[in-house]
C-alpha cells in the first residue's frame, strides 16, 4: 500500500503545503514537524483517492468506451443507408 510513492520535499513559501503529483508526495513545509504532519495528510488523501475515485474512473471510461462503440456502430449503419440511396 502506497510502495510506489516516491517523496520529494522542497520547501518554499507557496500557497500549498503539499501535493500529490503522480506517484510523488511533493512536501513544499519548510517546518519539520509541519512537514511531516502534510506528509501524512497526503499520504492518506493519496489512499482515498485510489480506493474512493479510482473505481469512478474506470467506471466513466467504460462508459465513454461503450458509447464511442455506439456511435461508431449508429455512424456505419448512416453510411450503409446513404449508399443505398446513392446507388
């Protein structure tokens, strides 16, 4: 669980504390204490994330994929039609 995350700690003086970008947790505190208190934070959103979003996603992409199906199959069964009437 999370093994492939990677941790990047570059402390600024930016807006956010930290981010999750890809597989790296980006720690932008420059305080430790507060640092490793955004580490967890992001480390658990990263988790949520994989467990709560990522079935929503795959579930819109199967959507998008059967209707890009659909239309593909309505489009070719258009073209049949206009070449009969062509003819």
């Amino acid at each position: 669980m999370g093994q492939e995350l990677k941790l990047q700690w570059m402390p600024n003086n930016g807006s956010k504390s930290g981010e999750v970008t890809g597989t790296i947790i980006l720690i932008y505190e420059a305080d430790l204490t507060k640092a490793l208190d955004t580490l967890r934070h992001e480390f658990i959103e990263y988790l949520l994330t994989q467990d709560l979003v990522a079935p929503y996603k795959r579930l819109i992409n199967k959507l998008i994929s059967l209707f890009e199906e659909e239309m593909y199959d309505r489009k070719e069964e258009l073209v049949e039609r206009l070449e009969e009437l062509a003819r």
